[in-house]
C-alpha cells in the first residue's frame, strides 16, 4: 500500500505555494534526520501533497487593510527554520530554553482565555476571533466564500488518495486542522458519504496549534447542529494532537477529552493530545505557534517517523 502525506498550512500571510511548501519538507526533513534516519529514506520515497489555500488568506487579510512583505516573509521564516536546526539534540527542546527566548509572552494567549468566558454570557468570541485571527473568524461567515475556496483545496487531494486506499497521514496547522475536521465531515456524514472516498480512512490525523477544544470553535463546526455519532466524522484510525505552551490559539491544549465521543462511538482508536514548547523565532520574538517550530520538534518527528516505519515496527512486534 502507497504512502501519502497530506500537509494542510494554517492561516495568516503566507508565501507562495513553492516556497511554503520547500520550508515545510525541509523543517520535517531535519526532523528525521536528527532522530529517525531509517524514516527519512522512506519519507524522500513517499507522495506529498501540499493543501496551500495561501492566496485566499493573503487576499483575505489584504482586502483587511494589512500588508505583507513576501520576500522578508522568506527571509524570515529561512532564519527561523536556521535556528532550529541547530538544536541538534531531542533533549534541547525543553522548558528550560523555551523560557529563555527574546520576547516571550503569552498576551495573545490570554486574550483568547479572556474571550471565553465572555463569549458564552456576551457573544464576545467573534470578536476576538477577528482580532487574533480574523481568517478564522470569515471562516466562521455564512455569506463569505472563503470557507468553500479552503475546504475544496483540502479535498482535492484527499480524495484523490482515498480513492487510491492510500495509507494517509494528514498534518493539519492552525485554521487548517479545523477546516480539515470539516473535510473529515464532509466526507463520512455530508452529500458525498456514499462515494468510494468516504468508505475509506485517514490511517494518522497530527493536529499542530490547533483551536478545535475552543467552545466557539465546537459549535460552528460541521456537524455540530447532529445528534450522537452523526455530530463527527467517522474516517478518522489514529488522532493526535501537539499544542504547544503559550499558542495563542491553543488555549484549551487537550481535544481527547473533548471528543471522548467520538471513542464512545467507535469512531476513531485513539485521540491523544501532547504538549511542547516550540522554539520558533519570527523576527526577533517567540512565535510559539509557528508552523516550522511545530514540525522540527522531536514529538511531530516521532509521529511521522512511526507511521513511515509502521510495518517495521508491527514485524518486529510479532518476531
């Protein structure tokens, strides 16, 4: 069976599609070079697909009255993915260091938490949405197209390796973990669940930086509005989720717990949920939500390292 790995980017500016996509198979490449090199030769073997919806976000916040400077942008993130790679070791991504980076807060953090609480006595939750994240929050919009523009993206290819009965891994970042359960939806209880694409599974689901615990993120997701098993997707084996501390958009860092369910429905085997500290650097401050400082941490590298070596591990189980 064929290995394919479907990467899904967050939100925000993003470079275009060459680019982000280069950075993104160098921060994983490093990864398995570091602590898994009999993975490696598997993953410079593998299909990859890239679900980049980068220029609906870029015209999104543009048309916003923000601004992006591309060529910096590149520079930046080359910087940054630089600094990584120099901790050379597993064990040099632990608190300690963390706490030491320039610039290191958890504002944003705090006023995603702040929000919470106010968002169920006051409906604030929108609000600081477009103040955080205001492409989640057009995401969240019935009239806007954007939703539509970034589901599509993800489906594409992942139907495409679902019709090939693929053994499919999908990494998810940010605003695209919650499109993706979407996709998942959509696939398994929406129009298409009778097609060939919703009779298969995604083998490993990794959910980076992901707001999917956030109540108002909850209740606006598809199936949301269903009862019992029929409110989640059910195409999903093995679910795990990274959260890194002081993620602005991870506030509520556990999901096994708010999708139980979808175990008590035997729906998915495993939802596990791991914490990190990401060592990411934009411009001179800790970005702990940076997607690059997600994907060359040791957790994620183990994760598509078990995958890629699967079948190594299940013989040597057996022998």
């Amino acid at each position: 069976m064929a290995r394919f790995l479907l990467l899904v980017h967050g939100g925000n500016f993003k470079p275009a599609a060459d680019a982000l996509n280069a950075l993104w198979l160098d921060a994983i490449r490093w990864g398995l070079l570091r602590d898994a090199h009999a993975a490696l030769d598997r993953f410079d073997r593998i299909e990859v697909g890239f679900a980049y919806y980068g220029d609906s976000t870029n015209r999104l916040l543009r048309a916003a009255g923000r601004e992006h400077d591309e060529q910096l942008d590149i520079a930046d993130c080359s910087n940054a993915l630089s600094e990584l790679k120099q901790l050379d070791e597993p064990r040099r991504f632990r608190r300690a260091r963390y706490e030491k980076l320039p610039g290191k807060t958890a504002f944003k953090e705090l006023l995603a938490d702040a929000g919470a609480p106010l968002s169920r006595a006051l409906g604030l939750s929108e609000r600081v949405a477009a103040c955080v994240a205001p492409e989640l929050a057009a995401y969240w919009q019935a009239d806007h197209a954007f939703k539509a523009e970034v589901i599509e993206r993800i489906t594409r290819p992942l139907c495409a390796a679902l019709q090939r009965n693929d053994d499919i891994m999908v990494l998810s970042h940010g605003l695209g973990s919650v499109a993706t359960y979407d996709v998942f939806w959509q696939l398994s209880r929406g129009p298409d669940a009778d097609s060939r694409a919703a009779k298969a599974k995604v083998n490993t689901w990794v959910t980076l930086g992901s707001p999917l615990g956030d109540e108002a993120v909850k209740k606006r997701l598809n199936g949301a509005d269903r009862r019992g098993a029929l409110c989640y997707p059910g195409n999903v084996l093995n679910w795990y989720n990274v959260s890194a501390e002081d993620d602005y958009l991870t506030h509520d860092k556990t999901l096994a717990n708010d999708y139980s369910a979808m175990l008590g429905y035997r729906l998915v085997s495993r939802i596990r949920d791991f914490r990190i500290y990401n060592l990411a650097v934009r411009y001179g401050r800790s970005d702990p939500h940076c997607a690059l400082g997600y994907l060359i941490h040791p957790r994620v590298t183990r994760l598509i390292a078990d995958w890629l070596c699967a079948d190594e591990l299940t013989r040597d189980r057996s022998a």
